[in-house]
C-alpha cells in the first residue's frame, strides 16, 4: 500500500493522532493549570474519536432495529446493515470519567490559586522556594 | 455460595460510599467503613482458599454469559491481590489519627471516609474483573479518589502534588484506554480471556504492537515505573500519613498485576519476551530503578521523601522479577508486592505516629526520639531493616526469591547489582537509624515533651511490624500462594 493510499483510507486517524499531540503538548508545554485541563480534555477527546472512528461500519445505519409489524421481534426481510454500537456505549462512560476528572482538576486548580495566589505552574514552583 | 459472593467485594464499597455522604457523621462513617472492609478481608481469604489449587470462581453480572457480559473472574491471582488489598486497608482504618487529614474540617469528614471507600473500591475491582473495559473504568475510579485523597495533606504542595498526578494520571488513563480500544480493533471482544484466545500476537501486526506499547506505558505511569515515577515522590509526601500507608500498601500493587495480567495473560509470555524481548527496556529501567531512586532516598532529609524515593525503587525489584518470566523470579516480584506492602505501610504508619506527636518529620528533628518513643522507633527499625532485606524479614524472602529467578535466567551481572542496590538501603536506613537512636536532640528542637504515640496509632504500626517478622520467617503462605500466581500468569491464565 503507498502512502498515499494509506492516507486517504485511513485519514481519520491521522486527524485523531494530530489532535492527540497537540492536546499532549499543550499538557506539556504551557504553565497555566487551566491550559493544562484544556489539553487535557483534548487529549481525551482525541481518545474518544478513535472510539467512535473505530464503530463506523461503511454503509452501516444507525444500529436502531426498525419495527416490522410483519415480523415482530425480527429484523424483516432483508439484513440491515449497523454500525457497531458498542464503543458508543463505551464512551458515553469515558465521557463521564472525563467530566469527572475535569471537575476534579478545576478544583484542585481554585485550591491553588487560593493557596498561591496564581494559577501559574512556573509561580507556584517559584513562591514554594521563596517560601520554603 | 461463594460464586455468589465474590461480587460483593466490589458493590459493598462501592454502597457504603453514598450511604457515608448521607450519614454525615464522622465516627459512624469510620465504624461502617471499618465495618465493610472486614467484611472485604474476610471474602477474599474465603475466596483465596476456595481456589488455591487452580480454583476459578466465575460471577455475571446481571447474568449475562461471557464474553457478552461482564464477568469477574477470580483464580489466586487476582484472589492475592484481593486480600493484600483488603488487608492493608483493614489495618489502615484501624489506624486511629486523631483528628483526620488537617485540611479537612470536621463537619466534612464523612466525605473522607466516602472517598476512601471508592479508592478502595476501584483498586477491587480492578483485581476482580475480567473485562478490559471495566479495568479502566475502575481503573479511573481509584484514581479520582486517590487525587482527592492526595489533596487533602496539610501542606499547600499536597494540592500542586495532586494535580500533578492527576495529569500523569489521566494520560496514562487515556493510554490504557487507547491499549483497549486497539484490542478491540483486532479482536472484536472486551472479555480479557477471550481477547487472550483470539489475539495471535505478531511483530508485523503494528495494530497488536502498538496496543501492547499504549497498555504498557499506560500501566506504566500509574505504576511509577522508573523515567515515569516523578509524580510518586510528591504525592506520597505530601499526601497525609495515612493516605500515603494506604497509597503505598495497595494502588501500586494493583497496578503491578495489571501490568503482568496484560503482559502474561494477554499478550503472553513467548511473544513478550521471546519474539519482542520486552525485558532489554525493562531489566535496565528496574536495576536504574532501584540504583538512582535509592540514591536519591539518600540525600533526602525529609523520611516521608525518602520513604517515597525507597518505593520507586522497591517497584524496581518488582519490574525486575516480571522481567525475568520465569517461575522464581516473577514469583519473587508478586511476593514482593506483599512484602513490600507489609513493610512500606508499616513505615508509612510509624511517620503518621512520628508526625502526630513531634509535629515533623524531617530527620534532624528526629534526632534522639528513640529515647521517647521507644516503641515507634522500633517499628522503624524492624520496617527499616526490612527495607534492606535482613534474614528474617520479609525484605529478605523477596530478595531471595527475586536474586534465584534472576541466577536462574543466568543474569549473573543482574543478580549483583541487586544485592549491591542493598547496601543503598543500608546506608539510607542507616541515616534514619543513626538520627533517631545515637543523635542528640538539637537544642532548638527539645524533645522533652514528646511522649509514645497513643496505642490507637501504635496497634496498627505494629501489626504490620509483627507482620514484616512472622512473613520473614514462614513463607509457606506467601510465597507458596505467589508461586501459584507465577505458575498461572506464566501458563497465561488468570
């Protein structure tokens, strides 16, 4: 397979990768707690969209089973086919689990600002020298 | 019966924690908590001895089959690794310190005892489950709860420590789930022994490597494997005692197994460490583990530090005996996860003590309180030469155990290097021993007040003292139950 041919099949992952590293830089590269949260959230939300990516079946309908009064309980005369649902369920609970660590690191950063007065992680370390 | 029961191990915690936040009042909370986590060490010594021997029990939950449904699945691996978690936290609870962690008032204590109860939960569930998925769920419920619980210590780093952790902790998190997700890719299933039948790791499946890599850093950072440790030193000094005893007694563990569950039962140990030959990385990450985290516990002047930078290296000697697949050494590495509880905790306690009746515990201001409280001291000494790995400590059986697997693999330079990272410990025990036995107390710092710590927090202290001694001297239960563990994660079940 040429390159150009594995991008083109596989673009959406390569938009998930970019997305992943800018959120890691930002982790990295910025002193501002709250910056931080946002790579963060990036970061995860790069996570989710392979899920997501990973569930699309080409052609595949949303996985609702149509009702059939002709057959009940049955899935008609032709095969439907669906997305798989499944990594949609999972991420409506990594979902959760990144709201909840937001949550979490939002607090922790009030509680430093009220602590050190700043929310920068460069002037945190600083006045923890200055007030060792 | 039993089948039936195991599941409980989760769902009491998890109940109990709600059921705090509606009680709201402090001393019933640590008596339920005290309560359900009994009850926990009493299922899991049930559920051990029910499946020694090659036992599994097998419970659905809400009676879905495998692999549709969610199972929990437990052999002696995961039954090891449910007592040494209850057990710790049994002997942590009981653990009476006087007032709670400092930055919370009283009228919010139940909250404490509520977040305490959801770390214990996840860090069981974790241990219990056979679905990958789940894993990180319950994975990222210990987590949570334990960055809160990091936050909570007295000084103001605790809460820059905890979102530190916080950050290395949800990236490792994401790795995970990123690992899982691949799995998924390749396998189509969430069961973990099904993912382990259907997966036929090869090196030209990048999809297969690169899940293995994503899993493997991702466990790694929660782990504190050596270059990813960086946030453990922080959070386990800052933290309050008691959470740090905890901390250090159990969430590491479980993510020691993780590790080997994904390594051994998932990926297997002949593409691991035959076709890959994971142990290059990760025989030189544990020996520089144990080398420059001990150097490090050297120079510190706070004990907490160093009892910190003491447990990157300890994680050292575990990595080492994974890496070493072979019966004795990996057998060595999850005794170790036992011992090392045993003996950390216990220290970790004596610092509670340490802390509550002479208000710090940076080394000069410990100079000469052997004389005041004699009793604590001695506990520091016994979890001290544990540390070391003394004859007739539990320190010793790990080291024994972990220096035959490494011999037996024929790693004769490894096997050195691991009794010469002792004479590390040796020297920062010593530093420790020497101010607290032989130094006079400075004149700035009169230590005529100070009195033994109240039996309340010395009871617990000591049970894992005692402990450290009869596990040094009879090794028949854990070594004979962590052989058993080896056998099985080697022969890629769980």
């Amino acid at each position: 397979m040429s390159s150009v041919q594995s991008f083109s099949g596989l673009w959406a992952y390569w938009l998930i990768i970019a997305l992943m590293m800018v959120g890691l830089y930002i982790v990295i590269a910025r002193d501002n707690l709250i910056k931080k949260v946002m790579g963060l959230n990036i970061f995860q939300a790069a996570a989710i969209l392979f899920y997501v990516t990973m569930a699309k079946v080409t052609g595949g309908t949303a996985p609702i089973v149509p009702h059939d009064p002709a057959h009940p309980g049955g899935h008609g005369e032709h095969e439907i086919l669906y997305s798989n649902p499944l990594p949609h369920v999972l991420m409506l609970t990594a979902i959760v689990v990144g709201v909840a660590t937001t949550a979490l690191a939002l607090a922790l950063a009030v509680r430093i600002h009220g602590d050190y007065g700043t929310a920068e992680e460069d002037e945190a370390v600083i006045y923890d020298m200055e007030h060792a | 019966m039993i089948e039936k029961i195991v599941v409980l191990e989760v769902v009491l915690p998890l109940l109990a924690a709600p059921v705090c936040v509606l009680v709201r009042h402090p001393r019933l909370c640590r008596l339920l908590s005290l309560g359900v986590v009994a009850v926990c060490l009493a299922i899991a010594v049930a559920v051990l001895l029910e499946v020694r021997g090659g036992g599994v029990i097998s419970y659905q939950l809400g009676g879905w089959p495998p692999p549709l449904g969610i199972e929990y699945r437990v052999s002696t691996v995961n039954a090891y690794l449910l007592a040494l978690v209850t057990a710790m936290a049994l002997v942590v609870f009981s653990f009476d310190s006087r007032g709670g962690p400092p930055r919370v008032p009283e009228p919010r204590r139940h909250l404490y005892y509520a977040v305490f109860l959801l770390c214990i939960s996840g860090l069981l569930g974790i241990a219990i489950t056979g679905d990958a998925f789940n894993i990180f769920v319950f994975l990222e419920i210990s987590s949570l709860s334990s960055y809160i619980l990091v936050s909570l210590g007295g000084h103001r780093r605790a809460v820059l420590s905890a979102f530190y952790y916080l950050v290395m902790g949800t990236i490792g998190g994401v790795f995970f789930m990123l690992g899982v997700g691949l799995l998924y890719q390749v396998t189509g299933t969430l069961n973990l022994r099904d993912i382990a039948a259907r997966l036929e790791p090869s090196l030209d499946d990048r999809g297969t490597v690169l899940a293995l890599a994503l899993l493997v850093v991702g466990v790694s950072i929660k782990l504190a494997v050596f270059p990813l440790h960086h946030w453990l030193p922080n959070a386990y000094s800052f933290a309050p005692p008691k959470v740090s005893a905890f901390l250090a007694a159990t969430a590491t563990k479980v993510s020691f197994y993780l590790l080997a569950m994904i390594l051994f039962t998932i990926f297997g140990a002949p593409f691991v460490f035959e076709e890959l030959r994971l142990q290059a990385v990760l025989l030189p990450l544990s020996i520089l583990a144990m080398f420059l985290a001990s150097g490090a516990a050297i120079f510190q002047t706070d004990l907490r530090r160093l009892l910190a930078y003491s447990s990157v290296a300890q994680i050292g000697y575990m990595t080492l005996g994974l890496s070493t697949a072979n019966v004795t050494g990996l057998a060595g590495g999850l005794v170790h996860l036992f011992n090392h509880a045993v003996m950390k905790g216990g220290l970790f306690l004596v610092v509670a003590c340490l802390l509550y009746r002479v208000g710090s515990v940076h080394i000069d201001a410990l100079a000469g309180i052997g004389r005041r409280m004699p009793l604590t001291a001695a506990a520091l000494v016994i979890g001290g030469l544990s540390l070391i790995g003394v004859p007739g400590t539990v320190g010793f059986v790990s080291k024994w155990y972990l220096v035959s697997g490494v011999l037996e693999r024929g790693w004769t330079a490894a096997a050195v290097l691991i009794l010469l990272s002792s004479l590390l410990a040796l020297v920062y025990v010593g530093k420790v021993v020497e101010a607290v036995y032989f130094r006079k107390p400075a004149e700035t710092q009169p230590i005529d007040h100070v009195r033994e710590a109240p039996l309340g927090m010395l009871a617990p202290a000591w049970v894992l003292a005692v402990a450290a001694v009869f596990f040094g001297l009879t090794t028949n239960w854990t070594y004979g139950v962590a052989r058993e563990a080896a056998e099985l994660l080697l022969a890629g079940g769980i």
